[in-house]
C-alpha cells in the first residue's frame, strides 16, 4: 500500500516562487490567488480531495458535499499565504489570541525544559512568531524528508529558522534534543503522523481505530519533563489562535507496564486532538489516508534502553503545515 504519510510535498518550484513574489508585491490584493491555488489542489489532487472527504465525514458527522472539501482545502491555501507574512515578520497584520500560556510559563520559570506535542492542526509558523519572544530556546524536531519547493522557499523568508530545527535523521539529533531540554529549552514534536518504518499504536479517533507514531510518546518517556499539548488554528482571515495545555507533569513507561503505558499516552493525545478537530474541523491538514494505517498490528515497544533512538525515527515535523499536502 503507498505510504501517503510520506510522499514528497507537492508544489511546483516555478509556481511557488511566482506565487510568493505575488503576493510580497500585490499585498493582501495577493487574497484573490487563493481561489485557483485551491483550485489546482482540488483538480489535481485526487487522494487528497477522497482523504479530505473520509475525515470530514468523520468531523462533520453528516454527508460531505464538493463545497465542504473545496473550503477545507481553501483553508490550508490560505494558512499558506499567510505564512507568507508570518515568515516575514508582519505579524502586526495579524491579530493572534494566545490562551494557556500560563502553562508554558510556569514550566519555563521553574528552569526545567519541556516538550511540547502538537498536530498537523493549523499554522506552525504564527506559533513560531510567539516562540521568538520566548525567553529561552525554542527547537523543533523535525521530520524533512519529505520537504519540497515550498518549503524550501518559505524558508528562505526566514532565515534564522535552520538554528531552531533539530533533525531526525541525524545521528546525533536525540543527543540534541537531551542536551537541549537539560538547558531548559523547550522542543517541539508533532504527534499526528507516521514516517515512513516508524512504530504505531492504534487509538480511536473519530470512532475508529487510527495510528499514531509511537516515537513522541517514547521521547517523551526518555526526558522526564513536563509535556504540553499545543496548536494554532486560523480563525478568519488574518485572525489565529494559539492555545497550550498541559497534557502530562512527566511521561512515565513503566517497565511492567510499558506498552499499556505507551497505549494510554497514545489514546490521550488522540483525544486531545479530536476535540481541537471538532473544534475546528477545516484546519486539520493531514491530506492522506488517515485510518487505513490502522489496519496494521500494533508495534510492540522496545526495551527502554533503545527508547532516544527509536523516538528519532518515529518523530513527526513540528512546524511545517505545508507538508501535510504530501
């Protein structure tokens, strides 16, 4: 079966840069590419109108109509431009509501480092513009495999995002991620995905059973920190709302116990994640099969001495939305 998890980003390099150029010349008059961006994706995008049609029936618990799944789609098109903006610093034309950071504050206040967990819900980079007034470190562990043009030309828009990103992949990534939240840093992971050879564990969602990376779960296990759940959903045009929650004072996998552990940490985050979709369903931007990957076994989890390594191939992408299009 194609692993839709992990095919490359879709974007042609040509139509990104011409896209971008656009849109920093022509300003929000640039709104009006949305409409053939989205119809593009929708015409030519064929899995990802059937995956955008099986999750929204799921959300919307009624039929879903062409309308529903052009406006999804529309969604993540514009959660794209914006980050256009974001990615530039014009944050000043957004108006971003932040609720829960009490939360992240007080972990932040106590010296110790946390991690948060997130999901393919919303923008990652309006997240990124709050994360810059953070006063320590923010990284994000990031899965790039899969990156494509349009990835590459947003980052271009900023630069300094390459010294927040630690990459799984690299043999020296979950040293980083220890060493990090020993200083106190904070590390972002999503939770939402499996790359391609990762572990998983089914948990119900949406009524049926679907998998979930085992991978951020075990990480966490291994830092013993607080953990926090977070997102930033578009609200309306130039409007987003970024909430923290917290999710666990500290991970435990008990050796006993591990793998219902692993299981009840999994169902969890698969709850916390369908109430942000109930909540706003058009922002969920895993444009795949989704369920279908639950027709697998369960992985058993390893001894925990192999817990840092295997947590690094198993870790999903922490701000790059735009992936989700693979």
């Amino acid at each position: 079966m194609t692993d839709w998890s992990t095919q490359p980003e879709r974007g042609n390099a040509t139509l990104v840069r011409l896209m971008v150029w656009i849109v920093r010349r022509l300003g929000w008059l640039a709104v009006r590419l949305l409409l053939p961006i989205t119809a593009w994706f929708y015409l030519f995008s064929r899995e990802a109108r059937l995956a955008s049609r099986s999750y929204l029936s799921r959300v919307l618990g009624r039929p879903v109509g062409a309308g529903d799944v052009f406006r999804h789609m529309s969604t993540f098109a514009s959660v794209i431009l914006d980050s256009v903006y974001l990615l530039s610093g014009r944050t000043d034309l957004f108006t971003i509501d932040v609720t829960g950071l009490e939360h992240l504050n007080a972990v932040i206040e106590s010296g110790r480092g946390c991690l948060l967990l997130g999901g393919h819900l919303g923008s990652f980079d309006v997240l990124r513009r709050v994360a810059e007034k953070a006063p320590v470190p923010v990284k994000a562990l990031m899965f790039r495999a899969n990156a494509g043009a349009l990835t590459c030309l947003l980052e271009r828009l900023d630069p300094a995002l390459a010294a927040c990103i630690i990459e799984i992949g690299d043999i020296h990534a979950m040293l980083r991620v220890h060493e990090a939240v020993a200083g106190g840093a904070v590390v972002g992971i999503l939770a939402d995905r499996c790359p391609r050879g990762s572990r998983s564990i089914p948990a119900p969602f949406f009524g049926e059973p679907a998998a979930f990376p085992m991978g951020p779960f075990v990480l966490a296990g291994s830092l013993g920190v607080p953990v926090l759940t977070f997102h930033g959903v578009r609200t309306g045009p130039r409007r987003y709302d970024i909430r923290f929650a917290p999710f666990a004072e500290q991970v435990v996998l008990r050796r006993a116990t591990r793998q219902a552990d692993l299981v009840a940490y999994v169902a969890r985050y698969a709850a916390w994640l369908e109430t942000g979709c109930r909540a706003y369903p058009f922002n969920w931007f895993n444009f795949y099969p989704f369920w279908e990957h639950a027709e697998h076994a369960p992985t058993q989890a390893r001894p925990a001495t192999a817990s840092a390594s295997a947590a690094g191939a198993d870790a999903g992408a922490f701000v790059r939305s735009r992936a989700a299009a693979g």
